[in-house]
C-alpha cells in the first residue's frame, strides 16, 4: 500500500516536471525567436499576443491531461483499497466463526466431562 502511494506521488511529479519543463522550454523559444526576428513593434505584439493564447491553450490542455491522470490514478488506488478492506474483512469474519466453533467445541466438550463425572 505504501508503494502504490509512492508510485502516485511519483507519477505526479513525473507529470509536473514534464509539464514544467514544457512550460519553460516554450517561453524560452517564444523569447528567443523575439528577440530574434526584425519586424516591426506591432507585428511584434500581436504575435506576443498569438503565441500568448497558443501557451495557454497548451498549458490549459496539459493540465486537464494531468488532472485526468490524478483522477485516474485516485480511482485505482480507491478500488484497491476497498478490495484490500473487504479481503480482511473477510478474513476477519473466518477468523471469528473459527474461534466461535473452537469455544463451542471446547464448551460442549466441558459440558460432557461435568455429565461424565
């Protein structure tokens, strides 16, 4: 169970790093290719603007993408906890009608030596 919840936190961060690594790799390129191509301060907005929405619209993407994830990864670890809980409930529940039988046994037992004697 500590494993599963290991592994979870794992996946997150491998998903949050990814998606941060992207995030700066993208802003890094968009500065870059700024700085780097002569037009003039107009075309240079509406592009800043068009790019802007683009990294938007990508990280907005990405983030329900990971958030699908987390649900994904919450509901498996719900449905493997609730079948863990039900596998010891059950074994509980053998473990107390086992018990009840052996007291049952052993009172019976008692009762036929106190008949006996």
């Amino acid at each position: 169970m500590i494993n599963e919840n290991q592994e979870s936190v794992s996946r997150k961060n491998n998903v949050f790093s990814i998606f941060v690594s992207l995030l700066v790799g993208g802003l890094a390129g968009a500065v870059t290719m700024l700085l780097l191509a002569p037009q003039s301060g107009e075309d240079t907005r509406l592009q800043i603007q068009e790019k802007g929405i683009e990294l938007r619209d990508r990280t907005t993407g990405m983030v329900e993408d990971a958030m699908a994830q987390v649900r994904l990864d919450r509901n498996k670890f719900t449905i493997s906890g609730r079948r863990k809980a039900k596998e010891l409930l059950d074994q509980g529940q053998a473990l107390v009608v086992e018990q009840l039988d052996r007291v049952s046994d052993a009172a019976q037992a008692g009762k036929k030596a106190i008949q006996n004697s």
